[in-house]
C-alpha cells in the first residue's frame, strides 16, 4: 500500500492512528510518506492537534497510562531521524476506548518529536539577506514596469531602480541616503556603492558613511562627507556639492577635489567645465520629507472617506477601524452601522502603537496574554475576513489572527504558518471533520515590519476558499463543507483554547506584530471588491 498527499487514503490513515485503529499497512505507508514529503508532515501535526481537542480528563489519564504498552514510542523524544515517524501497531481484544486512548498518547508523542526535530531545525536555519538598502520614503512614484515597483519599506537587494517619474528615498545600510526623481535608473551596487546610468540625484552622507561611492558613464565620484547632486543625461554627467567635498574623476583623468558651492560639468566629449553648484536645478529633490508626510496625510483622510461609506454596507457584520482606542477603556469600537450584528469587543492586554499613518492608531501584539475579544452570532452561508497587519516574526508554527473559540461545525481558524503561508481550518459536522486550507508561503523576511492586507473568502454557494495578500489572488482551494458557518465568540490575535484540558503548548498561537484594521463581511467579496478594499486602505500614494 502505497499513500498520497492530498489524498483520502490519507485522511483515513491519519484519523485511523489518531484513534488507535491503524493497520500494520496504514501505519507503514503513512510513516513512508511522512518520511519523505515535508507538506504531508505539516498537515499531519495540524491534524493530530485538532484530534486532541476530543481528549476528555479521563481519557488523558487513559491515555497517559496506555502509552507504557508501547516502548517504541518513548524513543520518539530521542529519535535519531526527524522525519520519520513511529506508528502505533493496531491491537486485538482491546476495548475501543482503551485502543482510542492509546492512539491518542501515540499522536501526542508522535507530535512532540516531530515538534522538537523541527525546532532544532528551525533553530539552526541562518536567516540571511542580500539587502543593502531600503526603500524609506516615495512620493507619487511610477516605476517602469510592475516588476520594478517597490513599496516603502522593501529591502532593496543588489540591483537596478528603474523610476518613470516621481521621487523615491533609497537609505542605505552605511547611512547614506539617495533621493531619485524620474527618470532614471540606478543600480544599487553595495551598502557603499551605487551608479547612475541617468537621473537626477541628491545625496546625503553622514559622517559615518564618509567613502560613499557613486559611478555614472562619465565620471566617478567619492565623498568626503557630503551632500550633492548629480545630474545624468545622455552623454554628460554634471555634479554639484552643496555641502562639504568630494573626489571625483572623468575618464582617462586624475582624480579632483571639489569642493561646497562648486560643480563640475563633463560633457559627450569628456571635456570637464569648472561651474557654481545650482541647488534650485534640484529644487524638487529637496523637501522630500515634507511632501511625503503630505501624501500620507492626504492617504489617511481618503481612506477615512471610504471607510465611513464602507460602514453602510448592510453585510458588514463588524469593522473594527482601530481608530478611537482609548487604553483605559479596553474596548475596540465596532463602527459598521449594523452594530446590533456584533458588539464592541473587549482588548485584552496588548499595546497602542502608531497605525499605517502617523497619528493613526493601532494594537501591537507583544506577549502570549495579549489578544481582542469578540463575539458575532448568527449562521452565514459565506464569509470574508481581512484585515491589515504588520508582521514583527512568525514566533510559532502557527500564528493567529481570527479565532473561533471552540471547534462547532462551521467555526473558522484563520492564522499564519510559520513558513509564512495562510492557513484557514473551516470545521465539519463531525468532530474529526475539519478542511484545512493552506496558500503557498505569502510572508516572509522581507514582508516583517510592512503592513499587509490579509483577506479569506468563505464562499459556502460556490465552495471555495480564496486567499488573497494585498488585494491578489494567492491561492483558491475546493470547499466540501457546506453552509451555514459560525464565528460566536472568537479572538483577534494571539488564541489558546479553553476547553481543553491540560492543553499542550503547540496550542498556543502566539501572534506577534501589530493590527491596524479588521474587517468581517457575511458574503464572499469579489476579486475587485477585495482589490478596491486594499487600495482604498493602502498606507502609500499609488505607485
């Protein structure tokens, strides 16, 4: 016998160990597959977990007591091969309960071992980066083409910048800062270096960025703690100190200083011309700051106009804007206007921190106690989250961000794997029953600190699920589930269930990171809805 993942062999040999039931052949091939297939082992730690929900004071006891019958798998804690996994054999004349305790100790060191192996592996992964810069600041950008665009904040790797119009601020890891206007295109070369094919640049070099290199087709220029201009066009190059000095050199020349108030003209010819720097030439380069905080601003007031008409929606059950937290309160305000759907929910711990706009607020999520209470009654036949988060890490193998308290049918469980993928759990009629919806991983190093728009659609008549990471399609997935589906009372953040008793850590789901915005409509949204909602909301002018 031989199992696939997905397949429903493999869901009936998961259910079979997890109660005890296996045969000598599911137990092999289920222990062959894990052996070998990384995503087959993610979905049996998912599933093991959920099956411990069913364990009863009693049958823990049971169960704890049924695992001595089986010493092969007190070598789980120790064993030698992360990625393979011992299986219970099945019994005979053993009562069913006693059988289902067992398989219930077998999933719980089974799902401790492979815990420990993926840890150690977890923890001697290094964690690397290309990046010599970040993109800080922008203002009304248009890039060349959509594989070019970057959004504020992105780490900028070794490579070119190719701007159409507009201004963008790259600050590089020694300190030095280059503010380009379009056109141009500049290839980003180290944390010391760049080079401007054309252009017109600024940039700023502290002290302690002092050697800061930057190369055009004609000349060569090295500061000495500056701050100048550069100006590339076909065939000439022009660069004006405004602050300090710098060293530069034409081609086939010896290298110069200039120095404050001074530039330097090299011509098609490579005929050099000794001019007074002109700072008004650049004059739309300076003041970046303040046209920056000014699109913000503008950002903000458009999105507080989209969101009070969003309000009215009538299938908006909650939307939590963030907006009037007041610490001392602890209560997050539902503004939908169909309030009596969902009440204001309760903060629990967490902390108030700056939103996606500078004086807009939002609740960062710093221990495994912090997390936001709520509750939404009713029966839906479809539903969609969504919601805007700045990730800080994925601290567990799974990260939540909406909850449902318990495990009815038709509850959800919508959290971030710790390889950055979007997991939804949509829960069935039986206990065991449960669809787990995963994307391809979507958050990864380079998204920490940036704010992301999450969204899952639920769509009960058309069964699927759809994930969707800033306004795209990321994944969609076949729902066998049918409708109705339920929220009742559920958490934002950080989740630990509390009916279980004497639950195992892995059941913590510890989000760490901020929330800015959460929304919950009961009807699937559309791909346009869900892309006009990301860009109504998107903290950066469009690109």
């Amino acid at each position: 016998m031989s199992l696939l993942f997905p397949s429903q062999e493999f869901d009936e040999a998961v259910a079979a160990v997890c109660h005890g039931q296996a045969s000598d052949e599911q137990a092999r091939a289920l222990n062959e597959l894990l052996r070998v297939d990384a995503a087959a082992r993610d979905e049996y730690l998912l599933r093991v977990e959920l099956h411990t929900r069913l364990a009863s004071d009693a049958e823990l006891f049971a169960a704890a007591a049924g695992a001595a019958a089986y010493p092969d798998l007190k070598a789980l804690g120790s064993a030698r091969a992360p990625n393979t996994v011992a299986l219970p054999q099945r019994g005979s004349g053993r009562r069913p309960v006693v059988n289902w305790a067992i398989g219930l100790a077998a999933c719980f060191l089974i799902l401790a071992a492979l815990s420990v192996a993926w840890f150690k592996r977890s923890s001697s992964r290094k964690l690397t980066s290309m990046a010599v810069a970040m993109l800080s600041q922008a203002v009304s950008p248009r890039w060349n083409s959509r594989a070019d665009a970057r959004a504020v904040g992105t780490a900028l790797e070794p490579g070119w910048l190719r701007l159409k119009s507009g201004l963008v601020q790259a600050t590089f890891y020694s300190g030095t800062r280059l503010v380009v206007e379009g056109p141009a295109q500049v290839r980003l070369v180290s944390p010391g270096e760049a080079f401007c094919e054309a252009g017109r640049i600024v940039a700023v070099v502290p002290a302690q960025a002092r050697g800061f290199r930057m190369g055009t087709p004609q000349i060569k220029v090295t500061d000495l703690g500056t701050e100048f201009g550069l100006d590339v066009k076909r065939g000439s190059a022009e660069v004006h100190v405004f602050k300090g000095e710098v060293v530069y050199q034409a081609e086939a020349a010896t290298k110069q200083n200039l120095k404050q108030g001074k530039a330097i003209v090299v011509d098609s010819d490579g005929v050099e011309r000794q001019v007074s720097a002109d700072p008004a030439a650049f004059a739309s380069l300076f003041g970046l700051e303040r046209k920056w905080l000014a699109a913000l601003d503008q950002r903000y007031k458009d999105w507080r106009t989209a969101s009070a008409r969003r309000n009215l929606d009538p299938s908006l059950l909650a939307h939590f804007d963030f907006e009037d937290i007041v610490p001392s309160e602890w209560t997050l305000h539902n503004v939908a206007s169909w309030v009596s759907r969902a009440p204001d929910a309760t903060i629990v711990g967490c902390q108030v921190t700056e939103g996606r706009w500078p004086g807009k607020r939002a609740l960062e999520y710093r221990s495994m106690s912090d997390r936001v209470r709520l509750n939404v009654p009713g029966e839906f036949q479809a539903l969609t989250l969504a919601v805007w988060v700045n990730v800080k890490g994925l601290d567990r193998q799974f990260n939540s961000l909406f909850m449902c308290d318990g495990f009815d049918p038709g509850t959800l469980h919508w959290q971030i794997r710790n390889n950055g993928a979007l997991d939804l759990g949509v829960q069935g009629p039986r206990a065991t029953d449960v669809q787990i919806f995963a994307s391809p991983p979507v958050v990864g190093l380079n998204q920490f600190g940036q704010w992301l728009y999450l969204a899952t659609v639920v769509d009960g008549k058309r069964r699927r699920v759809i994930h969707y990471v800033n306004g795209t399609v990321v994944s969609q997935h076949e729902l066998k589930h049918p409708p109705p589906y339920r929220v009742g009372t559920a958490e934002l953040g950080n989740w630990n269930p509390g009916e279980i008793p004497d639950k195992p850590p892995f059941l913590i789901r510890h989000f760490s990171g901020a929330m800015d915005e959460f929304a919950l409509f009961n009807r699937a949204l559309s791909d346009a809805e869900i892309r006009a909602l990301y860009f109504e909301g998107k903290p950066q002018p469009d690109n």
